[in-house]
C-alpha cells in the first residue's frame, strides 16, 4: 500500500472517531473464515515438509551403516 494512501485513510478513519490507528490497516478487515483450519492445515505441511526433507539424511545413514558393518 502506498503510504500517501494509508495516511490518508488513517486521517479518514481519524474524522469518523477511530484513534490511535497505526499504518497496519490489515487489522481492521475480519478474520478469515477459516482461520483455524488453514493454521492447522500449515502446521500439518510443515510437519510433512521436515520429514520429507529429514528422511533421505536417514536413509543415507542406515546404507552407510549397513555397508560399512557388511565389510568388516
């Protein structure tokens, strides 16, 4: 948002009796719908994410085990 934008929707907002607003006008619209569930949704891909990322290092280190103890 442009700020010449946001200070005149301030001073606006400032006329109809709305005090001590800072340039976060994003607060002022609603909540989404679905707040709740698109949070839990994140968490559950950011879970998924971390294994699919973490399990080729296992991988590697359980080969690497199994090669090297077949050797020996």
């Amino acid at each position: 948002m442009d700020p010449a934008d946001a200070n005149s929707a301030l001073a606006v907002l400032a006329d109809l009796g709305y005090t001590g607003l800072t340039e976060d006008l994003g607060k002022l619209r609603p909540p989404a719908e679905y707040k709740t569930e698109l949070k839990f949704m994140a968490e559950i891909l950011g879970v998924i994410q971390g294994r699919v990322i973490f399990a080729p290092w296992i991988l590697i280190v359980l080969l690497t085990f199994c090669l090297t103890s077949s050797v020996s």
